[in-house]
C-alpha cells in the first residue's frame, strides 16, 4: 500500500511539473503577441480620443508619467502627448474616479492645448451591468458629451450631472456613476490648465 502511494505521488509530480512547463512554454511563445496586441488596443483606443490625422508622432511611445490628486489617484497615471510637427496639440490623460458606485473607475481623457476636451474613455470599471456600465462607448454614446466641452474656471458649476444643475445627462436609475466620471473628466481639465 505504501510503495502505491509513494508511486502515485512521484506520478502526480511528474505531473504537475510538465504542466508547469507547458504553461510557461505557451507563455513565453505568446507574450510578445499579447503586448502587440495590448499596444494595439491601447492605440485604437488613444485613435478614438485625438483623431489620427491630427498628430504625426507615435502617440503610445510619446509619453510621460505623472502624480497628482486631482488625477484621484497616488498611482503615477500616464499621459500621453500628441505633436504635429513637434508642437503638442493634445494629451491623453489616464485618470481615475475613485466615487464610482462599485469603486474606482479608469479613465482616459484627452485635452486639446484650448483646453477642450477632445475625447474620454473608459478604460476599466466594476458599475453595474445595465445601469452604471452606460459610460462604455459599446453601451452608450453618453461618454462623447464631453466632445468639445471647456471650463470656464475651476468652479465652472456647469460640470455636473442635470440632477445638480449641470450640463450633463445622468442614467435613469444611476446618478453615482455619471456623477463619478464628471467629476473625474473635470479634475483631469483642470490639471491640464494647470500643467500644460
């Protein structure tokens, strides 16, 4: 019985480091696919904020890393700068809303050097599915009420949702997270004026 169990076990071994090898084999053979892909995606996404046609520099590399409050987080955040013949014409700001109804929600804004809002995205979220999930553009176009949109000044009351008297629609059944993301896109202007 205990020669069996011995014999099982170095099976069960033998096992589990092949499987281990296998996994890291596919691994290594794929991660180079895997960060073209990512670099892809991010740049389709980075595409959708400042139009293509606007910039001549490679817009994912140019980049810079940053930490400010007003970008809600302590995590440095990227931002990405788009140039048209070496003068910047806009940035791509990642930025977090820490108030989303399910926690924080990643952003990325893009600000032309008026200091309109050139596009925002989100990145990634955990809102409810059917309410808070509308800030996706696949969802919903709401995300693009930011096109083209200014601050006055830093206490612009415009920039709030219409339940507070702003210029920006919420979702039926879900305040916190337009809320959220309003408030998100207009910290992020504001350390664009701030840091241009």
């Amino acid at each position: 019985m205990r020669i069996a169990i011995q014999k099982n076990s170095k099976i069960l071994a033998l096992f589990a480091i092949a499987c281990t090898a296998v996994v890291g084999l596919v691994n290594e053979l794929t991660k180079e696919h895997i960060l073209r892909q990512q670099q892809q995606h991010l740049l389709s996404i980075l595409h959708s904020i400042i139009a293509p046609e606007r910039l001549d520099n490679d817009l994912a590399n140019d980049c810079l890393l940053v930490t400010d409050p007003l970008l809600g987080s302590t995590e440095a955040q990227t931002v990405y700068l788009a140039r048209f013949n070496g003068q910047p014409i806009a940035a791509a700001i990642g930025t977090t809303a820490p108030d989303g109804y399910n926690g924080n929600i990643e952003l990325i804004v893009a600000v032309n050097t008026d200091g309109s809002v050139s596009g925002v995205r989100q990145l990634k979220h955990n809102e409810t599915p059917g309410l808070g999930d509308k800030i996706e553009i696949r969802k919903s176009d709401w995300i693009t009420s930011f096109n083209g949109k200014q601050l006055r000044d830093e206490k612009d009351s415009r920039w709030g949702v219409t339940k507070d008297s702003g210029m920006f629609d919420q979702f039926t059944g879900a305040t916190i997270t337009p809320r959220a993301v309003v408030k998100a896109v207009k910290q992020t202007v504001i350390y664009f004026n701030q840091h241009q």
